[in-house]
C-alpha cells in the first residue's frame, strides 16, 4: 500500500504542511492498467486535481529523481509551475552549440554528450560550504526533449546531479530548494508517531484517504498552533510529541483543579505550574 503526498514547504519556518494524501492504485504498481496508465499518468492527475488549492507564491514543484520522466516535467510545466529534481545517473545530456554557424543547411544545435566526469565545460559556483564544489551549465536533455540547467554537486565521498526547468534559477538556490524536499520526512515521522497515520483498519479507498488526510491535518494544526510559541529569529524548533505531552498536562491539571475546587486562576499565575504543564516535555 502506497499514498501520495503533495505538501507546501514554507521556507520562513522550515517546516513542510501536508495538503493532499491519496492512495497510488495498486495495480499501477508495476505495469500500466487496463486504461493504459501508468503510475505517473496518476502521480500527474494527483498534482492537477490540487494544484487550485496550492498558495498564488508557488513557483516551484520539487521531486525526486523518480518524476525525472518527459510526460511528467511537461506536465507540471503545464501546470504553471517550474520543476526542480535530481536527474539520473544515466541522463543523457548535450551541450549547446554557441559558435558560428553555416549561412546555409540546418543550424547546429549541439556541441557533443555531456560526461558528468568531466565538468571541464561547466561554470564553477563558489558556496560558503566548504566540503561541496558546485557545477552548473544549460544543457539539452534528450530524454526531457528540453533545455535545463543542470547542477552538479561533489562532495567528499559523492556527486549528485540536480536540474530545474528555469534556466535564470540560480545554482544554489536550486540546491536550497531541493534540500527543502527533505522536510516532507517530518511529515511522515510525526503522522506515523503522533497522529495515527498507521492505525486506520479499514480497505475502502474513500475511508483510508480520509483517515490519511486527517492524520496530516492534525500535524499541520499542530505546527500551527506552536508557531506563537517561537521566541527568536531561528527556525522553531517543532515536537510532536511534546505539544501532545503540553495538551495532555493541561488537561490533567484542569482536572486536579475542578476535583479540588481550587480557583484556576490563583493556580496558573503561580510560578510552579508552568513547570508542571511542561513536565516531560522534551522541546519548550
């Protein structure tokens, strides 16, 4: 069983929000169905079908190298939205042809395969981290049957390649967004841990992306509700876990104070309860 996820990634607070969860059709799963469709035939009608109820400031559509498919880029390109994702190893890339050409005959296009070994061609792009070396060049991918710009990233140990659909997008912005991507994880760990995700018993459909939808919607209340609590300029620092401890210490001091008859307002302004509405709370 898989679901697709399309979330919106707020840059100001470094946190993703879950906006549409639905269930991939299992028998997409390896080859196309009896309409001819294939998995990203409905990754693509997933994006369309929300992509009214995604922010006016959305520009970009980041994904993993996966979406890297012709149908899948021009779709999203269709949408409106410029791509950002990781191309394969085995992308087949050339240079473009920038020299002089014949008066006469078909103009040349290309200057030859790309190399991903040998980035001799590519424009280097100082960073302020000092164990990556970055790469950029505008090049024709084939398989895409389009022009990107291309980002090679080498490390110690490995290299990745990056591309985007907008070829004015800077080299390390594109690094930044696509290293945004990884926030959608969060999603995943505090649905599973904190809201249920895993726990619905039920094989309908219509029943299953609702108790999907509702586990998300309950981690983006969350986070909404704790974004009053961030005190500094720093990306607030976000659990689960320790806003349902918080809600769940309130509620239990609530109790002691109604079974008690104790005034709540004498008791909240006293320094000490603070301390206990936090009381194994791991983040404050």
């Amino acid at each position: 069983m898989e679901l697709s996820l399309i979330a919106v990634l707020d840059s100001r607070t470094a946190a993703a929000f879950a906006l549409s969860a639905a269930q991939t059709p299992p028998n997409l799963a390896r080859k196309k169905d009896e309409a001819g469709k294939t998995r990203i035939d409905f990754y693509l009608e997933h994006l369309r079908q929300t992509a009214a109820s995604l922010p006016k400031s959305a520009r970009y559509g980041i994904f993993d190298g996966f979406y890297a498919k012709q149908k899948f880029v021009s779709g999203v390109c269709q949408l409106g939205f410029q791509l950002i994702c990781r191309l394969r190893c085995d992308a087949h890339l050339k240079y473009l042809y920038t020299g002089a050409q014949k008066r006469r005959g078909a103009k040349r296009k290309y200057d030859g395969k790309v190399q991903l070994s040998d980035l001799s061609r590519f424009a280097s792009v100082p960073t302020t981290d000092g164990e990556l070396a970055l790469f950029t060049q505008v090049l024709w991918s084939v398989s895409l049957k389009r022009r990107v710009r291309v980002v090679v990233i080498k490390a110690k140990k490995r290299t990745v390649s990056l591309f985007s659909t907008d070829l004015e997008l800077a080299a390390t912005e594109i690094v930044r967004l696509y290293r945004s991507r990884f926030w959608i994880e969060f999603l995943f760990r505090d649905a599973k841990q904190s809201a249920g995700l895993n726990d619905c018993q039920a094989r309908d459909k219509k029943a299953l992306e609702f108790h999907w939808n509702a586990s998300f919607a309950c981690v983006n209340l969350a986070r909404v509700v704790a974004l009053p609590e961030k005190t500094s300029n720093q990306p607030a620092v976000f659990s689960m876990k320790s806003l349902k401890q918080r809600f769940f210490n309130e509620r239990l001091l609530k109790m002691f104070i109604s079974k008690l008859g104790l005034k709540q307002t004498t008791i909240k302004y006293q320094e000490h309860y603070e301390n206990l509405r936090n009381y194994a709370v791991i983040s404050t």
